[in-house]
C-alpha cells in the first residue's frame, strides 16, 4: 500500500483535521501543498480531486475522496491503530451528531466571524464577531450538555468528534475573546488542555 496523500493547506482548519487522524491512526502521509486562497486562483488539476476546490481532498491507493467527514472515516477503518469511532450506535450517532453541530453551527462562528474577523481585518466587523461570540457560547453550552463523564467528549476514548473540535477551537482561542469565552466553560476548558498536548495536535500545529 502506497501513502495516503492529503491536498490542503497547513493552516487550514479541516485539513488539519484529516491530518490529526493520519496520526492518531500513526499512518504515514504526503501532504501535498495547495492553498485555494492564492492569488492565482485554484489549479484546474485539482478540481479533479474536489470539483468544488475546496480543502482537503484526500487519495490512497487510487481512491479519491473529498469531504472531511468522509475522509477521516475511511482514515480510522482503512488502517490499523487506536479506533476513532465508538463501537456502540449510540456512541457513533453522538459523535456524528457533534461533528455535524460543529461543521453547521461552530466553524463559521468561531473561526471567521470571530477569529478570522479579528486577526485579519484591519478594521473588524464589530457586530460580526458580537454575533459570532453569541453563537460560540451556544455551541459551548450544547457542547457541555452533550459531553460524557471522562477525558474526552465521548468519555475514555479519543474519537472522531475529538479531533474535530480541536482544530475549531485552536483557532477561536486565538483571540482574546475566544479565550475569555471558553474559560466559562470548563469542562470544555479542562478538555481541549488534555487534547492540546496530544503528539497529534502538537505535530500538526501551524508554525508561524
């Protein structure tokens, strides 16, 4: 079997997601550079691997896959290593349903409206990063309630659901908003400390 090859771009959220299962699962992979943000705009030859040109798409062995959910599913049941999805439907309906909450309702809040919206704009759209704070805080409350007794969100095993959320709040925590928020929830708090000293999350951290 050859590596895997991820297309993305390191500081991207979902890319980053992808990469925390690789190595959760400890599998060797290629990830092959491909920022859609250039000012040439995105190559015509990746549209062949996600005819939306978004990030990351995903190839192994021939197989081609876009979408994130998709991507790190087939990571954690193509390849041996610690399993990222619960055993029990209850425990995988749960994980499904917190990845799809954050995918829906916490990406766009957290990431641009808040974080992207305060490092990057040189004049941010205050009423924007209001509205994404108050969605935030909705999604930490749900995130409490919906949180299992143990380390992680699903209790003592790392899932999926994990991994997903992490890259999420690394960049919301980013500005000094994001931080004072997520200090008020601190199941959540405690949790994301445990998940950013994984080798996992370390090795995949954007440099500079």
């Amino acid at each position: 079997m050859t590596k895997p090859i991820l297309y993305g771009a390191d500081y991207s959220v979902y890319v980053r997601i992808a990469r925390m299962a690789l190595e959760e699962k400890g599998v060797g992979y290629e990830l092959v550079p491909l920022d859609i943000f250039a000012a040439e705009g995105i190559p015509a030859w990746y549209l062949e691997h996600h005819p939306f040109g978004r990030i990351p798409a995903f190839e192994h062995d021939g197989f081609r896959l876009f979408e994130t959910n998709a991507i790190t599913r087939y990571i954690d049941e193509a390849f041996d290593g610690l399993a990222l999805q619960p055993a029990d439907a209850c425990g995988r309906a749960r994980m499904t349903q917190i990845i799809g909450m954050l995918d829906a309702y916490g990406y766009r809040a957290m990431v641009w409206d808040v974080a992207v919206e305060r490092l990057e704009k040189a004049e941010p759209d205050e009423s924007l990063i209001a509205a994404g704070l108050k969605q935030a805080e909705t999604m930490l409350k749900v995130l409490t309630s919906l949180k299992t007794q143990g380390p992680w969100l699903l209790g003592d095993q790392l899932t999926l659901a994990d991994l997903h959320a992490a890259p999420i709040i690394a960049y919301f925590v980013k500005v000094a908003e994001g931080r004072d928020l997520l200090a008020r929830f601190a199941d959540i708090r405690d949790w994301y400390g445990r998940v950013a000293v994984r080798p996992s999350f370390v090795r995949t951290e954007k440099v500079g």
